[in-house]
C-alpha cells in the first residue's frame, strides 16, 4: 500500500476505536458527564491523564521547538515535566479531598462567592479556548499533509470527532477513549524515534542515541554544533536567551501546568484521595516515555535536515520536501539564483522556511522510513490532539453548564443540566474550529500562553486556598483578574498590538510574552495577600473547611452540593 492509503487505514481505524469507546461509555448523569462517575481505576486515569496531559504541542511542537533552539527548548521539558510533580504532590490529593467538580466549583466553595466563581469560570474559558486552539491546530496540520486537505477542512474533520465522543460520552466517555489514545500516541512516537536512532547511531535507545556516535565515529551532538556552526547558526547545545528569561519561561511553565483546569479536573475521576496521589504517579512515568524521547527526535530531525538539504540543488531535493511544500509549511526560495538550497540564520537571506509543527511528522520521511511508519505518526499525532481538545471542551461545557447556569439556576433539573452541558461543548467545538483555523502562533507557543494564563490566574487562589485559611473573597477576586488582564495584555501588547516591538530590548526586564505568566503570578499573590489582609478574614466554616481538606483522610464521591 502507499502512504495515503496506510495513513486512511490507521487514522480510521483509530477514529473507529474512539467513536466505538465513545458509545460504549456515553454518560448517563451529570456525575458521569462531569467526573466519569468517580468510579475510574488509578491506572486507567493515569493513562487517560497522560493522554490529556500530552497535547499536539508535546507530540508535534515540543521537539520542533528543541530542534531550532536547542538548549534553549529545554525549558519546555523542564517546565511542563516539573509542573506536573508540582500538581501531583502539592494540589491534587487536596482538590480530590475536597470532592468537586471543576476548578471553578472549587473556587466559589472555597472563596464563598458566587462572584469568585463567575471569575474562575472566565479565567477557565480563556486558559481552555488559548489551549484548544493549538490542538485544532496540529489536527489541521496532520490533514493537510497525510490526507491531502486543506487545514481549513482537516480542523473540521476534527471537530466532527470531538464534537461526538466529548458531548456524547462526556467525562466517562473521554477517560476511557483516552486510554486508547495513550497506547496510540506512545506507540507512534517511539517506533520512528526507534528506527531513527538505529539508523543514525546504531542504539536501539533514543535517549541513548542522542548520546551516541553517528557515521565517522563522531558523537551526534558535536557532529550537530559543527554543522551548525559551519552554516553560521549558534551551536545546537548553547543557547540565547538569558538566565532570567529561561527562568521565568520555565516557572511560568511549572505552574501554568499545576493551574490547568483541564488536568486538575482528572483527579477527581478517582474513588478515593489515595488513588489520586497513584494515579498521579502512574501519569508521570507515562509522560516521562515521550519527554525522555523528544530530545533525541529534536537532534536526529535536525541532523537528517541539513544532511538532506543544505547545499543541494532545488530540482535534486528529496521527495520528502515537494509533498510538505505542498502544505506551504516548507518553502524554499532561491534567493540568490545559484539554484542551490542555503540554509542560513539570516532571514533576509536564509532560502529553507521550516515550520517548527513538522518536525516529528516529517521525520519519518526525511529517514525515508516504510510508509506504514509515516501513516503511525499520523495517527498518533491525531491522538495526541484530539485527547486534549476533548478535556478542554468538557471543562468549557462544565464551566457553563455547571459553574454558571446552575449557579444561579440552582433547581435545574438533572437532565436539563446535562443537556446545557451538551449545547455548551457543541458551541465550544464550533468556536474551537475557528481558533484552530485562525491561530494566534504556532501549536507549542499558543499553548505556552495557555500556561501562562493558568500560572497568572489560578495558581495562586488554588495553592492559597488550600494552604492559607486567612486568604478572603476579596483577596481571591483581586488577584485573579489582576493576574489575568496583566499576563492578557503584556501578550497581546508584544504579540498582536505592536509585533514589531517583540524584541528582548523592549521586553520588561527581559522576560518574553512566553515567561509573562510567572510576573503575572507574582502580581497576582501581592495583590491577593495585600487585599486580604485590608478586608475581613474568611467565615469560620470556611476556615474549618480548609483545615479538614489537609486532614489526611480518605473522602467520598464527588457531591452534586
């Protein structure tokens, strides 16, 4: 078979698998729409974690962005791996404690404002629909290449699939086609990076490939610093941006990550705390397969690069490079008409424009691996977006249906409930089309201002209200609306109002749009703690609430109060 029809083989047959998992596990009640019931095992919630946790933006950006930065791309690997130990030790057992729904449940409860919740739930909107977009996104990319679609009609493909298993089957349906999606995705990443570190160093092992030795007995890495060095760019293991702003970018990271709403909701899919905190586990050493991997991707995709195109003739390039132009996400101009490719870091003279989004579905091909190879990463691409998006979209039905229509309708019936939540994630999916096919950047940097909208807005009211019995409404209210309009506007500023401007020269201090979120989140603790300590202290049951969420006790399901 071609590569078309082993792609249409194995993305229908995975699509199969989810719509089939979809209707197998449709929801029956809000429990079930909102928290799969609370009845899910710790294993199967860290594969379905893992899944949801791994978006298009670790699949396909996360060794793009390593390929053409290097050192400098591992604030990603730091910021996200790190951030989820900080949610799995610090916040998840005590929101699973707490037995809630939604972060913004957990918010109104606990701040004791109906108030407070409405601003969590746009907090939740903005973080979810900056985060679905990069996973519409990467769907569109996988269409336009393995199925020959425009994007425009890939993302909605896309849609079409979330939109049933998400509205049908809810958080049950969700858990359990992320399961699939797990095995998916995982298979698909590690078989290329497989073949490809045999070819390159002889080691079976990625992450020891990339330590290996290529052709010539030469280490990969060196052997990568002198070819980028020849062609006049930094050398692959340095970087370029500075200590403060790699800092900032991989704290804004680590607690974007904790805050995402998306991820929180996972553990209260659990029966018990204990099985949140194994389930947790369970997650993290999923995650760490791939994370462990993308390096050694990110420097053998950009090796097999160069090797293949630098200083080659245009009509002699290899095949790999016509089918991706045709995506317009690789383009060559001969700009000095010697009809031969230069790849330089000047852009005004560089003629090779490579999209960071293709690195791990070109690589494959550039390594002229089988096509069922090819047609695998596509699928697990697929996978990888589609499991997020769908997490996304439940946390946006949930944040209408629950967090603001039952709030101040609070005698609505169960059905009724369920069905607003159903409407709700229908026209989340129609505006996520939209957003997907409008990005505001590509998937990894759409989705780093996802997380640093989380750090800047939830974080701190989370941790403080499970940590602080002194901190209020006010205080909460405060903080995070400033933390959210700040890290909103400093991004916009820098990325939309004034692009030009987008220079470390004009950056506060140095720190770029990506790290924005860490001052946001500083921002956002002063003002919480400075209007608190100005305004009353909390009631005493809330006070005692927040003592009995630390008591190391079990709890019980999920409540509907």
């Amino acid at each position: 078979m071609d590569l078309l029809s082993w792609t249409y083989l194995l993305v229908g047959l995975s699509f199969t698998l989810y719509l089939g998992i979809a209707i197998w596990s449709r929801a029956g009640s809000t429990q079930e729409f909102y928290v799969a019931g609370g009845g899910v095992s710790p294993l199967a919630n860290g594969l379905a974690t893992a899944a949801d946790w791994m978006s298009a933006a670790s699949f396909m950006s996360m060794a793009g962005i390593i390929s053409f930065s290097g050192y400098d791309g591992s604030v990603y690997l730091m910021g996200w791996t790190g951030g989820y130990v900080l949610l799995a030790l610090l916040l998840a057992p005590y929101l699973r404690k707490f037995g809630k729904f939604t972060v913004p449940d957990f918010v109104g409860d606990r701040y004791y404002s109906n108030k407070a919740r409405v601003v969590a739930v746009i907090c939740a909107l903005f973080i979810s629909f900056t985060y679905v977009a990069g996973q519409m996104r990467g769907v569109g990319i996988v269409f336009s290449r393995y199925l020959e679609l425009p994007i425009e009609w890939g993302v909605v493909i896309g849609m079409a699939i979330v939109f049933f298993y998400a509205v049908l089957g809810g958080m049950k349906g969700i858990t359990y086609t992320q399961v699939a999606q797990y095995c998916v995705l995982i298979f698909a990443y590690m078989v290329p990076a497989i073949f490809i570190s045999m070819q390159l160093t002889g080691n079976p092992i990625p992450q020891l490939g990339l330590g290996g030795d290529v052709a010539g007995g030469v280490p990969l890495l060196d052997k990568l610093d002198g070819v980028l060095g020849d062609l006049g760019f930094a050398d692959y293991t340095s970087g370029t941006k500075s200590i403060p702003d790699l800092f900032m970018i991989t704290l804004a990271l680590m607690v974007g990550t904790a805050g995402l709403p998306h991820v929180i909701v996972r553990f209260f899919t659990v029966p018990k705390v204990k099985d949140a905190r194994l389930s947790a586990g369970y997650a993290l050493a999923f995650i760490a397969i791939l994370y462990t991997t993308a390096p050694a991707i990110a420097a053998f995709g950009m090796y097999n690069i160069i090797e293949s195109t630098s200083e080659k003739p245009i009509d002699q390039l290899p095949e790999w490079v016509q089918n991706w132009q045709q995506t317009k996400l690789i383009q060559i101009e001969d700009k000095n008409g010697d009809g031969l490719v230069q790849y330089l870091p000047d852009p005004a003279t560089n003629e090779l424009r490579i999209d960071k989004d293709i690195m791990v579905l070109a690589g494959p091909e550039i390594a002229q691996l089988p096509d069922w190879v090819v047609g695998l990463v596509a699928a697990g691409a697929m996978a990888a977006a589609l499991s997020t998006a769908a997490g996304l979209l439940l946390v946006i039905s949930t944040s209408i249906s629950r967090d603001l229509f039952k709030t101040f309708r609070p005698d609505i019936s169960d059905k009724k409930e369920l069905r607003i939540a159903r409407l709700s994630a229908a026209g989340a999916v129609i505006l996520a089309g939209y957003f997907g096919i409008n990005p505001p950047g590509f998937v990894a940097e759409v989705v780093a201002f996802a997380f640093g909208l989380a750090a800047s807005s939830f974080f701190p009211v989370i941790l403080l209200g499970i940590f602080s019995t002194r901190i209020n409404k006010e205080g909460a209210i405060a903080g995070m609306l400033t933390g959210l309009v700040f890290t909103i506007s400093y991004i916009s500023y820098f990325k939309f109002v004034y692009p030009e401007l987008n220079t470390a020269e004009h950056w506060w201090w140095g720190i770029s749009p990506e790290g924005i979120g860490s001052l946001g989140m500083a921002l956002n603790f002063l003002v919480c703690f400075g209007v608190s300590w100005l305004t009353p202290a909390p009631p005493s049951h809330v006070q005692q609430l927040i003592q009995d969420i630390r008591i190391p006790k079990g709890a019980g399901k999920a409540s509907n109060h």
